[in-house]
C-alpha cells in the first residue's frame, strides 16, 4: 500500500521518530516533559504533508474508479 511509504522506517532514527510523533498525542497534551527539537519536527511534518498528499492521491482514484464503474453501469 502507498500509505506506508509516507513513513521511512529503514533505519533506527526513521522508526524512533514516528514511535515520537505517536506518542506525541498522549504525552505532549498530559506530560510537562515532553520535548521534541526543531529538526524532529520539521521531519515529522514533511512526512505528515506527504502522508496528506498520498491520501489524497489514492481517494481521487478511487473516485475516478467508481465514477467509471457508475457511467459504465448506465
């Protein structure tokens, strides 16, 4: 699946961050020690609007798909 491709985990830091921004949901709203640097973030995020575009991308065709199978169904 092209989803997955959003989030490189070929190597310990790629897999330490996303394990970061999954925690994240918890522990930066309940947790006075939580912390990430600048250059974690600026990652995640990049991944984050890649995420956002593959989305994207596979709901257009699946549209198209349907779309397709509707005109052809008459």
């Amino acid at each position: 699946m092209r989803l997955v491709d959003a989030w490189p985990r070929d190597t310990r830091r790629e897999r330490a961050l996303f394990e970061k921004l999954k925690d994240a949901y918890v522990k930066a709203r309940y947790s006075k020690h939580y912390r990430i640097s600048k250059e974690d973030l600026l990652w995640l995020a990049e991944r984050v609007e890649k995420l956002g575009q593959l989305v994207q991308d596979v709901c257009q065709e699946r549209l198209a798909l349907l779309a397709s199978e509707v005109r052809e169904a008459g």
